[in-house]
C-alpha cells in the first residue's frame, strides 16, 4: 500500500491525476499503466493472495476458539464434534465479518483502518510481552485481564471514540483534533498509547493481587543481569554486520530519521 501511493505521488498530473479518494490509487494505477495481459496477472495475484489470507486467518481463529475454549469447557468431546464446531466457529466468524464490513467506510481510508485496528490490538500484545520480559511477578492472570479489558476499551474507541475522547480532554488537550464540524476527538496513536498505559496498569494490578507465577515456568525467560552478560558475551568478537544489537540500533536510528523527516 505505502509503495503504489508513493509512485502516485511521484507521477506528474497529466499522466496520472491525483485521486481524492487513497483506496482508488492502486487500482488507478494498475488499470491506467499495466498492459492488460499484466493487469490480469496482477489482479489474479491479488485475488489469490486474498483468498489465502482469509482463509487462512478463519482457520486460525476456528482452531483457536474450538482449541483453547470449546475443548477446555467441554473436554469430552470427540475429534468429529470438535471438527464440527470448529466448522460453525467458521460460519459465526465469516456472518460478524459481513455485518462488519459496511462500517469500513466510515474511515478515511483502507489503510488508515487497518492501522487503526492494529493500533487497538498491539497495546495489550506489548503491554504483556514488556512486562513477561522484564518482570517476575508478572502471571497469566494479569495477562488475561489486560487483553479483557483492552480489547472492550478497544471496541468502544472504535464505536464511540468521540465521546471517550471527551474524557481526556482535560488531562492530555495536546492531543485534542477538532475537525470542521467542531467534534473533538483523538488520533488512533494517541489512543494506543493510552491503551498501552492501561493494559500495562491492569497486568500490573491484576498480577500483584494474584499469586506470583512458578519459578520454575518463568526460568530463562525473564531478562535478568546475568542474561545479558551471557549475550555479550556470545556476541564478543562478532563483525558489526553480525551482531544483532548493532544492526538493531542502525535500523531504530533510520526509522527515527524517517519519522522526524516526514512530520
């Protein structure tokens, strides 16, 4: 997506008009520049790799509700009754898509809503994966309860964000947009953030009111001192091309050229 808008931009007018409209710039593209012998390659090759994505996310998310709910509810259950609700899993997953699919509109672009969803979902996900790293007395529970509850703060940024956003107001105003109609609301990166702060205070809560986790479950998986040196260690007398935390610190020192660049 980021590359077909850039070439559009970098395109003169006359030969390819700029669209108000981001979601018509690749399809524009593909039908105004490619030969048709090309354009209906390329266009097999998106449908196929649609295709493949959807159903590979259905299969996943079937397996995981059968898998990690159903079974563990009902654990009597036969490999053919497991079969078939992973089946109607299916079907209950593809009818919430299509009930879904008419409120995409509402966003300002495709890409704009897949970054606002992965913006709702990751905060948790870090959130989690920071604190398992870091911190021993981190537990399951506190994980389970600060995806819960993230993911219904989730849902109701993206189905009432105005009205969350005006809970904020006074606490972070320099994250307040106003658009024409004078309706105050908050960029989707913010309220990641936001989302991270909370997940993180939830697991936090959640895992000290909790029993602590079994030591021997958390070996080898917590970041301590002693790991750390292990890895210097390892690392000593590696090229820099080699060594990962090199590499690592070129690659955040151009992501953070390229963001600064472009604000």
């Amino acid at each position: 997506m980021v590359l077909p808008g850039a070439m559009a931009l970098a395109m003169p007018e006359e030969i390819f008009p700029h669209l108000d409209n981001p979601d018509l710039v690749y399809p524009a593209l593909v039908f105004n520049l490619l030969p048709t012998v090309l354009k209906g390659l390329v266009l097999a090759g998106l449908l196929a790799a649609m295709s493949s994505s959807i159903s590979a996310t259905l299969n996943s998310a079937s397996t995981l509700i059968t898998m990690d709910f159903i079974s563990k509810f009902k654990p009597d259950m036969t490999s053919k009754q497991l079969v078939r609700a992973g089946q109607l899993a299916t079907i209950v997953l593809v009818v919430l898509a299509a009930l879904w699919a008419p409120r995409i509109k509402e966003f300002d672009s495709l890409f704009k809503y897949l970054q606002q969803v992965l913006a709702y979902i990751a905060p948790p996900v870090v959130a989690a994966f920071f604190l398992g790293l870091f911190w021993k007395r981190a537990n399951g529970n506190g994980a389970f309860y600060g995806f819960v509850i993230s993911a219904l703060l989730a849902i109701l940024y993206i189905t009432n964000s105005d009205a969350i956003s005006q809970s904020f107001l006074g606490i972070i105003p320099g994250w307040v947009l106003v658009d024409d109609q004078g309706v105050h609301s908050i960029h989707f990166l913010h309220q990641a953030f936001i989302l991270f702060i909370i997940a993180l205070m939830v697991i936090v809560g959640i895992s000290l009111a909790t029993a602590p986790p079994e030591q021997e479950k958390i070996q080898n998986f917590v970041y301590t001192r002693k790991v750390f040196d292990e890895d210097t260690a390892s690392l000593k007398g590696l090229v820099w091309y080699k060594n990962y935390r090199i590499i690592g610190m070129i690659l955040l020192i151009i992501t953070a050229i390229l963001v600064f660049a472009w604000i």
